[in-house]
C-alpha cells in the first residue's frame, strides 16, 4: 500500500466538524451533582471520625437544649441525665453513634455513585442525565433524615448543601441547553 492509499484525503470536504461547545449549564451541571456528592463524603468522614465523642456531644445538646424531646423538665440537664441513669447513658451513647454511623454510610455509598453518574456524564448523554437524576434524588433520603433529626451541626450544614446541590443538578439536567448539548455530542459518535 502507497502513502497515498494510507494518508487522509485532503481538501475542505474532509475536514473535521467543529468541536461542541459545551454550554456553561452543562459545566453547571457537573460542578453541582460534584458538590453534592462530595458534601455528603465530608459529612460522613465528620461523623466517621467525631466516633463517640460526636455522639456524646450531640446527645447533651440535644438533652440541653430539648430536654422536652425527652420528656424533661427544662431544669434538667445533660449531666443530671447521665447521673440519674447511669450504665444507660453510655447505651444511650453507643445507640446514637449507630445512628450517625448508619446515616453517614448511606450517604458515603449513594455519594460514591453520584460521583460516577457525574464522571460519566462527559458527553451529556441522556441515559447518563437519568443516572444523575435518579441518583441525586435518592440520595436525598439520608439528607432529609440527617436535617430531620438533632445531628451535629456540621453535619447539618453540609446536609443542606447536599439537599440544594442535588435539587440544583436534577433541574439542570433537563435545561435545552444541556439537551441539545448531549444530542450535539451524540452526533459526532
């Protein structure tokens, strides 16, 4: 075979399509589904990491500051609770610290996907948008348990971050932009 059986045809007809331009929604859209899932890693690595003193902590503010939660008069106090039951307060402790735990690894594992739906999702393909979709909105379930309850505050705010990212990256998903964005992309193969 010669070179110019093997060398690309030259002349205007043969040349490359211009690339996409990828809309700044669509950048949008990244970004927020990123920061969503990684909201809700910092969050969980909060908890992983606070153990059992988060736990504790977190259950003398709830019994300082809402001790009718518990049924309490609002003279009582944390410390009085712990003397008054004793052995049980460290029960109460090790419940808590189960219930962060299992909230934090929800949140750990449905970030995780929403961090693949996200990298997969470079060419804006539809099957990729439902991916992002359809995980932002599950991941919303373990969020609105965590701002439901009386967790740490930190791990609150970083809930509510999540909350608004996912809802942020479920509406951009389906703008025009990003749509005709992924069919462009489509197109070219």
């Amino acid at each position: 075979m010669s070179y110019s059986q093997a060398a690309p045809p030259v002349g205007d007809h043969h040349r490359a399509a211009p690339r996409a331009r990828r809309p700044g929604l669509f950048l949008a859209l990244l970004l927020t589904s990123a920061l969503a899932a990684l909201s809700g890693v910092f969050g969980a690595v909060l908890v992983f990491a606070g153990g059992t003193d988060m736990a504790e902590t977190n259950v003398k503010d709830v019994i300082d500051d809402h001790p009718d939660v518990l049924g309490l008069g609002s003279e009582f106090t944390a410390a009085d609770f712990k003397q008054v039951t004793g052995p049980m307060w460290d029960e109460l402790i090790s419940d808590r610290q189960d219930t962060l735990t299992a909230r934090a690894t929800m949140v750990a594992v449905f970030a995780a996907f929403a961090l693949i739906a996200t990298l997969l999702a470079r060419k804006a393909a539809t099957w990729s948008r439902v991916l992002i979709t359809l995980t932002a909105l599950v991941s919303l379930i373990p969020h609105f348990l965590i701002v439901g309850d009386y967790e740490p505050a930190s791990v609150t705010a970083l809930s509510y971050l999540a909350i608004v990212a996912s809802a942020l990256a479920v509406v951009l998903c389906w703008l025009p932009a990003v749509g005709r964005y992924g069919r462009e992309m489509k197109a070219r193969g």
